[in-house]
C-alpha cells in the first residue's frame, strides 16, 4: 500500500474561511464560486469553493471533459445520495448541477485529514488500540445508516475516508460506485484492491461493504502490507466484521 500513498498527487487540505479567498467571479449554477483545485484523477476533478447564497465553503467536484454517459449517470446518482442522506459520518450536499456545459457535484468539506494521509505518515501507528475502535465503530455507523436507506456504498478505503483525529469522527465520502441493494452488480470495479472478484457477483447486497471494513481494520493494524498480499487474512477479517457489524 506504502507506494500508492507515495505516488499521490499534492493537494490542498485547507477548508477556505471567505469568498475573498477565490479570485473568480463566475458562478457554477448562478451560486458557487470555484476556486483552487485540490484534487484531480481521471474520474474527476474537485476544487475548493463558496456558496455566496448561505455564505459557507463548499467542495465543487467536476466530471473531465469527454464523460461517458454511464459516468454522467453515476456522478447524476452520486449527487441523489448527497442530497438524501444526513448521518454526521457521510458526506452531504447539495447535488447534481449542469453549469457552464460542465457536471458539477456540490458538497460540505469534509472536516478531520484523508485516512490514505495519516496512513502514510504514520501518525496511525501511534494510536491506542481503543482509538482505533471508535474510528471503526463510528465507519460501521456511517455504512449502516446508508445501508438503512438502501444504498450500497461500494468503494470503503482510505482514500475516501476523513477523520477527525481529536474525537474519532469519521466522514465517508464518494458515493460514485454506489448502487441500490438488490439491483444487479456491475461487472467493473474502480478499486480492484478493495473488491476481491467474488463479491462481484449476483446482486448488491452490502458485502462489498463490510469487506472495505474489514481491509480498513487491517491497514490500521498492519499499514506496512499491501492490500494485494492480505488474501487470507482480509477474508477472515471479512468474516468477522460481517458477523460483529451484522452487515
Ligand atoms: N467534500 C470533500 N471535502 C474535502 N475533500 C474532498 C471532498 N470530496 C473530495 N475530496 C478530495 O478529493 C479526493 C477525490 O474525491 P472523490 O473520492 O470523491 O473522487 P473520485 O472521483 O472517486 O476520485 P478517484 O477516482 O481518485 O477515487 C478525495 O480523496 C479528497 O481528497
Ligand atoms: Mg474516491
């Protein structure tokens, strides 16, 4: 896992405190200024932004030119969830918007630091075993209550996880391999790593789920191994969690 947080790209973390903070003066729906760019993969591109209606930071996160329509309608999804959802532990937001011939999600910052950070840093190796527990409690909570609203979340690891390192609250975030429990299961999955081949078939159901569970607990024991190498162990941890969680 070490060289993957090795090769990530720099970005911002810094949630901005005022409008005068972005030097833009177009708007994406007539509401949200966009500013710096905090982040950027093939599947999207995230900028820090401000909501001049309620006066609050927002995250604009935008699909890349030349989207494929399943894209379009996984991001459109993405946007539905934001909007339905309100545990504390999962992102929300306020949706879908098509602006400036552009996809646009609109979201609330995530508070805490990218778990995928403080795994390479190291600074999880330094907390107590107690600490760790409440940090998976709280992730069981949060796919619990997504799981209540009938929605898989699909892709649990580090790189879609904030935590707030003072009080253990957690942020799930990215809902874009999300689906609805019992509709048939896409063949593809954006993070091979975290999805084996046998939960890729039948129906959504929330396995996927308690498996991303499962390989978080064991990166947080074990951050130096990768996830390729884990096979044994992350099945056995995966049965464990689903029997603990009754996921
Ligand atoms: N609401 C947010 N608050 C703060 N940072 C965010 C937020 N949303 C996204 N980010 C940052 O942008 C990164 C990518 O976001 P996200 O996982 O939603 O996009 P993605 O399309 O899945 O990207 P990838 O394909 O690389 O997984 C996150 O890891 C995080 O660093
Ligand atoms: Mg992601």
């Amino acid at each position: 896992m070490k060289d993957k947080y090795d090769s990530r790209p720099d970005y911002c973390r810094r949630i901005i405190k005022s409008r005068r903070e972005l030097a833009t003066s177009s708007l994406v729906a007539d509401r949200y200024a966009c500013g710096q760019q905090i982040y950027r993969s093939r599947n999207s591109i995230v900028y820090q932004g401000w909501d001049t209606v309620s006066g609050n930071a927002v995250v604009l996160k935008k699909l890349p030119d030349g989207a494929s329509p399943q894209r379009v309608a996984e991001f459109c999804r993405e946007g539905t969830i934001l909007k339905l959802q309100t545990h504390p532990g999962l992102i929300h937001g306020e949706g879908y918007f098509f602006s400036h011939e552009q996809h646009w999600l609109v979201m609330e910052p995530a508070r805490g630091e990218l778990l995928l950070d403080l795994l390479a840093s190291g600074e999880t190796c330094k907390w107590p075993i107690k600490f760790k527990i409440k940090i998976l409690k709280n992730i069981a909570c949060a796919i619990k209550a997504l799981h209540k609203l009938r929605w898989e979340h699909g892709d649990i690891k580090p790189d879609n996880l904030f935590i707030n390192t003072k009080d253990a609250n957690v942020t799930i975030l990215d809902y874009s391999s999300s689906a609805v429990i019992g509709s048939p299961r896409a063949t593809q999955s954006y993070s091979p790593e975290w999805r084996p081949s046998w939960l890729l078939n039948g129906r959504i159901d929330t396995r996927a789920d308690a498996y991303g569970l499962a390989l978080l607990a064991i990166s947080l024991w074990f951050p130096h191994k990768r996830v390729s190498e884990m096979k044994t162990i992350s099945w056995i941890a995966y049965r464990f969690v689903k029997i603990v969680s009754k996921m």
